[in-house]
C-alpha cells in the first residue's frame, strides 16, 4: 500500500470517528469556481507567476506528432470535472478536450507562452465554430461550405488555397487586443502586447506551414506543421485534436470564456508557480487529473533543480489516478511512434522515487 493510500485510509479512520462520537467536523473548502471573474482570474495568474525565464525557443507549437497515441489510455485513467496542469503551446489544447477538466493552469518558464496563451484564449473567444477560429488564427478569408458537420482535414484542406489578409491580420489583431485590455480589462504591459502580435505574426506570415522550428533554429529534424497535428489521430485513426469535432472546440471556447484557463509564468523547479496552484488547488478540494510535462524533466536535470520539481509536485492535491504525460524521442523510420511521441506515468510513484 503506497504511502499516499495509508494516508487516505487514516483520513477515512479519523472521518468515521468524528462522526460516531460527535465531533464537529470542519466545514470543507470551496470547490473550484464555475466562472472566474475578470479580476480574479488576473490575480490568479498575476500572484502565482514567477519572473520570465529562458528557453532556447519560443515553442509556438508543437513538434510532436505521436502526442495523440496515449489519449485512449489517458482518457480511462483520468476522472472529467478535475484539473489539468500543462507547459506549452497548442498540445494542451487536445489533452484537455480529451480529460475534460473544470480548470487548467499552464505553467511554463516563459511569458512568451503567457502571452500565447493570452491570444489564443482571444480567438476561442471571439469565434464562433472552428472554421471561424482557423480563420482568425491564420488571418484568412472563410472560405464557403464549411460547417459544423465538415472534418477537420476538410477545413485544413479548404483553408490551404487561401491566402493570408493583412487587412484580416490588423482587424483581428486590434480585435484581439479590444477583447483582453477593454472587455476581460487585464493590466497587459507594452511587452505583453508586442509578445501577442509577435505571436500572431507568425501564424499570419508562416500559415497553417508554421513548424516549431519556423521561427528558430531547434526543435529535431522531424517537424509536423499545424495542418499536420491538427488533423493526426491516434493509433487506431480515430481523430482526437482539439478542432477535431465541433464538441471539442466549443469545450474549449466555453472553458476559456469562463476564464477557467490560467496561463502561469514559472519554472517547474522554481520556488512559486506550482506550490502556489497547488495552494490554491487544496483550498478547493481539487485533485490535478494530468500533468503534461513534454520534454521539460531533462532540463531540470541539466540545471541541477530535478529535487526542487519533485518536491513542487509532492505539494499538489493527488491521488493514484493522477498522471504525467511526458514528451519521447523514438526512432526507427515511419512506424507509428517515430520522432517525438507521449508516455503516461503515475504522479504519485514518479514523486515517490525521485525524491531523496
């Protein structure tokens, strides 16, 4: 019996003798909030944040293809309503449509993924249907016939003969800022401003083409474009991104408009982000579902914090359904697997062991 186990069990012991004898139990916190106010949710990301940090790219997407191949398993280990915890781009996105979570916290090292995360939580907002959302992303014209009904290789494939709109990109761009500064009223500094059109620059200039790369010099010699991780599947071909149904993207578009998805700045062995998500997680109750790490567990090692990590995470309400979902190099040509792909683990006994 794992110590975590024996934990709940004396939890349960000391709950049924608080009965029996008539003690007066505490009353229980608050559970997670159904909607975040404009306020709260800026305090949330404001008070948890770290300051900006350094990565070798800005990461405006993701490089791995085979992220799709664990969700089946994912999706029978991880209980819907809970949280969901995440560094990085647009793969989120996909893992949180799958474990159906009632609220989010993306931590990464980077404001510049904040930022990102900022305009894609702009566009979820401002659009109506998927084709709507590729539309905004790309800074192209709608093109006719699409519908709720239409595949997501049939909106890729009817969105690549359009060209990019600068006069899209100034419209959508200024409605992005309307939205985040005069409706949601967030205190966005200069910076922050320019990191969003940053961002949205290279989804205008690169296309539905963009790669990891694109902007940068790193990320491996294999390389899907956005057309690409959107319209994969799983190992048994059954399409599972994001903007794969229109039920998936309007759970994103709800989630986000509630303001239930919170973009942190933090490194995970820093010494703020996640033990402060993790306060405010037990407050209410809450258990993290999944933690998708990617690759991020190497640097830790390079930089020498892998201890300070483990003890951050031990500091999250868990139980022996959470899971890490990590980032793997494979090899071996085109069989499925190859290049970057995802392996589930268990929170609890990855912890256990790697701490002293």
């Amino acid at each position: 019996m794992t110590s975590r186990r024996r934990f709940l069990v004396l939890a349960g012991t000391v709950l049924a003798l608080c009965v029996t004898t008539g003690v007066q139990l505490v009353t229980p916190a608050a559970s997670l909030p159904a909607r975040l106010s404009d306020r709260e949710f800026w305090r949330l990301v404001t008070e948890s944040s770290e300051a900006d940090g350094y990565f070798r790219s800005d990461n405006l997407l993701s490089n791995e293809l085979g992220f799709q191949y664990v969700i089946p398993e994912l999706t029978r280990t991880a209980t819907p309503g809970r949280v969901y915890m995440g560094v990085g781009p647009e793969q989120n996105f996909t893992y949180i449509v799958a474990t159906r979570p009632a609220m989010v916290f993306i931590v990464d090292v980077r404001r510049g993924n904040l930022d990102l995360h900022l305009m894609y939580k702009a566009l979820f907002e401002l659009s109506a249907d998927r084709a709507d959302f590729v539309s905004r992303l790309f800074s192209k014209k709608r093109p006719d016939g699409l519908s709720a009904k239409s595949s997501v290789g049939d909106i890729f494939g009817a969105f690549a003969a359009v060209p990019a709109s600068s006069l899209l990109f100034t419209e959508n761009l200024k409605a992005i800022d309307n939205l985040l500064v005069n409706k949601h009223a967030l205190a966005l500094s200069k910076e922050d401003l320019e990191g969003i059109r940053y961002a949205y620059n290279a989804f205008y200039s690169f296309g539905q083409q963009i790669q990891y790369s694109s902007t940068s010099s790193f990320g491996g010699s294999f390389q899907p474009d956005y057309a690409e991780l959107m319209t994969a599947s799983d190992l048994k071909g059954v399409a599972r991104s994001y903007l794969a149904t229109e039920d998936n993207f309007k759970f994103m578009k709800d989630l986000e408009s509630r303001n239930l998805l919170v973009p942190v700045v933090g490194n995970f062995g820093g010494p703020k982000a996640i033990r402060a998500v993790g306060r405010y997680l037990k407050e209410r109750n809450a258990t993290v579902s999944a933690f998708y790490l990617s690759n991020v567990e190497q640097y830790l090692r390079q930089e020498g914090i892998w201890d300070n990590f483990c003890a951050n995470v031990a500091a999250l309400p868990l139980d022996d359904t959470s899971t890490f979902i990590r980032s793997v190099r494979r090899s071996g040509g085109s069989a499925p697997g190859f290049g970057l792909t995802s392996e589930l683990g268990s929170i609890i006994t990855d912890v256990q062991s790697c701490r002293p």
